[in-house]
C-alpha cells in the first residue's frame, strides 16, 4: 500500500503581486511580493509543520521562477508546477484607494488559466492525505474548471480528503456559473470552507447555522464556514461548536482565509478533530492580520501556540 506521506496537495492559480507605494518625489515604486488563494494555503499549512505540494503552471518566465524559489523556502513541493514556455505567469497589482486598496489583475492567458485536466498529476494522489482547491482555482478558464471536477474525482478514488474554499470572485463569472460550478464541487468534496460572505451571496440565507446546514445536505463531512472578525462555525452530522474570534490588533486581513485553510487542513492531517483543527486555525487566522501582505505575516506553530494558550489562560493577546 502507497504511504500517505504528502498531507496536503494544493491545486490552483498562484499570482505575483506588486503593491504600489508612493516616493516622496510622488512618483510611484512597487514592492514586490507573491498571491493566489491556494499558494497561500499551502504556505500556511507548510508552515505549520505539514508536508505539502502545490499542483499549477506557472510561465518559464522570473516570476514563475521566483514563485518556484518561494515554494522551495517555504518546503512547499513543486515538481507537480508545469512551466510554460509560451504563456506568462499571471500578475496583480494592489494600489491605495479611499476605500482602502484597489486590485488590477493581468491573468487572462496565464500558464495557470491554459491548465487542462490531461496534466493533472494522478499519480500523486494515493500519496496524498487532502486535497485543496477553491473557486478561484476553476473561475480562472475552462480548462481548470475542468481539472479541478477531475482532480475532485480521482483523489475520491485515491482515497484523499477533498476540501473547498468559495473563495467567491464577481469579475472572473457571473453568479449564477460561480453557483452552479461551486455547489456542484461541494457536493464531490469531504470539506466545506466557505466564508459567510461568500455563502450569504452563493445561496440566499444570512444565518450561518442555516449556511452550514444547506452546506451539509449536500454532502461534505465537514463544513468550517469563516465568519471572519466574528470566528468561525464549525458542523458536521451531529455536532456543532462556534469558535470563538481572536483578540489581537488587527491592520491587514489579506489572506487570512487562506491560513485558516492551510492551518485547517494540516492539523486535520495531522489527525486533529474538525473542531480542535478550527481552534488552531482560528488563530493563525488571526494572526495573520497584524501584519501586511498575504504571504509574510503567516505564522508559524509557536506563535500559533503561545496566542491559543494566552486566549485559554485569559491572558491578553500580544
């Protein structure tokens, strides 16, 4: 029997990020960083200690290059990264607005959007204890919409756990596509991570017990909906636990979905209940927002440790 030694496997759209920043001659400079919904959630779950691989392309291009080298630091295994020759890796960039910040997107055409299930790396999969993808993962063309319906089937055959995030975008499909190929993914999937806002456009109802109850009927084991400032709410068949926010001084909430995901899944992984896995991942979650940008303020298990054990003893958050 294959071992069981890559607890997470991550399929999906990974992104170089440019924020703008203003000199003080007021011409504008861009610090450079790294995006994509799943990247981030196998960053997240690498550092908290889990064995994890990522499954995309990326353009022979240095932006894919510096993904690559990223995923390296971070231990996360990109053999199953496909580099193309003939299309770019995808790219956006983040500039300041009254609102707070504005995002441009140049990903039509990407290495990831020309991704076709022929490449999926089955393979892997009896290795595999989860799997990860998002609906940005099949928003993003054809081709991976259809590689993320057969990755979800063939890693059920693998016998994987199958999780995915909504992770809901308005300007890449129109609602009612988004609904249909959502829903019918959940209903492939062991374990639902949806956000309430997500879920409050996805399906009409504004309570989130009434989220996880509709999330449940159709079919996954686990449903961890993000309530974002308010915690999370953890079902499953016969039990269900709110969990309660984190105080901590919060200024960037970038990316915080993605570490509850990543932290999730490698303590579910890790053998964790649902519930303890929620605990944790409510904290890195949390964590995540004292600082900027997606990918740095990720934390790692010691800082994940020390906040969970000062919210138990009622101590006050660093």
């Amino acid at each position: 029997m294959t071992a069981r030694d890559v607890d997470l496997a991550c399929f999906g759209e990974p992104m170089m990020e440019l924020t703008r920043i203003d000199s003080v001659a007021g011409a504008a400079t861009y610090r450079p960083g790294y995006g994509g919904d799943t990247s981030n959630c196998a960053i997240a779950a690498s550092r908290q200690g889990a064995r994890v691989a990522y499954i995309s392309a990326v353009g022979d291009d240095i932006f894919g290059h510096e993904l690559r080298a990223l995923w390296r630091r971070e231990g996360v295994d990109d053999s199953a990264v496909r580099s193309e020759s003939a299309a770019p890796t995808g790219l956006y960039i983040i500039s300041p607005s009254p609102a707070g910040r504005d995002f441009t997107y140049y990903r039509a055409g990407s290495a990831a959007s020309r991704y076709r299930p022929e490449h999926l790396p089955i393979d892997l999969l009896p290795r595999v204890r989860v799997v990860q993808l998002s609906g940005i993962s099949q928003a993003v063309g054809e081709g991976p919409c259809d590689a993320g319906f057969r990755l979800i089937e063939s890693a059920r055959q693998a016998g994987c756990e199958v999780a995915y995030d909504t992770n809901l975008r308005l300007k890449l499909w129109s609602l009612e596509r988004a609904r249909a190929v959502m829903h019918g993914a959940i209903e492939r999937c062991t374990v639902a991570l949806p956000s309430v806002d997500d879920s409050r456009i996805l399906t009409g109802l504004d309570d989130p017990d009434a989220i996880a109850d509709f999330y449940l009927r159709r079919g996954p084991r686990v449903v961890a909906l993000k309530l974002g400032a308010d915690g999370a709410l953890v079902a499953t068949a016969d039990r269900r636990e709110r969990i309660a926010p984190m105080r901590v001084e919060a200024i960037d909430a970038t990316g915080a979905g993605d570490t509850f995901d990543g932290a999730f899944l490698a303590r579910l992984a890790a053998g964790d209940d649902p519930f303890e896995a929620a605990r944790y991942a409510n904290a890195a979650a949390a964590l995540t927002t004292t600082g900027y940008g997606a990918v740095a303020p990720i934390p790692a298990v010691d800082a994940v440790r020390k906040l969970l054990a000062g919210h138990d003893s009622g101590m006050p958050a660093a």
